[in-house]
C-alpha cells in the first residue's frame, strides 16, 4: 500500500511497484483532468503541483511522492494564486484543443507563487509546457493578467 495526498484528501492506494503518478491520478482515483501527453516527461500535459513545485506526473513513481503534498487540476481554483490563473485563461480565451492547458494551468500557477511579478523572461523559462495549437502568446498574455490581478 502506498499513501499519497492529493488535493489536501490522503489516499492509500494498491499500485504497481514504479507506476508513475499520472496513473495513480486518472486510473486508481478516477481525476482524469491532468493529461498523459508523452510519457517521458517532456511535453508537461501530465503536470501537477508535489509541494508546490510542478512535476510531470508521468515518469515519477507514485511511492516516490509519499509524504508529500499534491495539487491536481481538480483543486486549482481552491487556491487564490490558481483561481487568478484559471480566469486569465478564461478572460484570454488561452486554449484551442485545450489538451495541454491542465499542465499549462498547473506551471503558470506554481510560477505565479514563486514570482509574483514574473518578467516576460521568467515566463518564457517557466513555462516549458508544449502547446499543439502553438497559443503561447496568450498563454503569456494570459499569465500577465494574472500577475497584475
């Protein structure tokens, strides 16, 4: 048995020794919100927050995040810095296919936490998401509203 909190509710869950996070997440506790994009940790449709840091949940082990705090797409809103991201997504129309936004929504939040008054450098470092549709400007445009916010 493993134990993981997630969106502040601990879970003990029965998972293969190695099984990475983003199963645990969609296939054993049902939150289909964070994405499996590539599964090799590149892409960052699979991020969530582990203590505030954002994590592609894809190629990190589930037993490698006991003890630790994990914040999903599911309870972004619950925290005030999220809340602001999600309504500048909104405000700035920021998804197309909406695949990667989950993931796009979990890094412009944990960057807002750490700088609330990120430089269009420090956007562009942090979020190191891949976009499809190729919306970084209003991805941009839309973590600027939120900083100002």
């Amino acid at each position: 048995m493993t134990r993981i909190t997630i969106n502040d509710t601990e879970h003990e869950i029965e998972a293969d020794e190695g099984m990475p996070l983003l199963w645990a997440i969609r296939d054993i506790l049902g939150m289909t919100g964070t994405k499996y994009g590539c599964g090799i940790g590149m892409c960052g449709a699979c991020t969530v927050l582990v203590d505030g840091v954002p994590t592609r949940s894809c190629s990190l082990p589930v037993e490698a995040v006991e003890g630790q705090s994990i914040t999903t797409i599911e309870a972004i809103e619950e925290d005030a810095v999220g809340r602001r991201v999600v309504e500048a997504w909104v405000t700035n129309q920021v998804p197309q296919c909406g695949y990667c936004q989950s993931g796009q929504v979990m890094a412009a939040t944990a960057l807002l936490k750490d700088n609330a008054a990120p430089s269009d450098a420090d956007i562009a470092d942090a979020m190191s998401n891949l976009c499809r549709c190729g919306t970084y400007n209003a991805i941009a445009a839309a973590v600027r509203d939120a900083a100002q916010s």
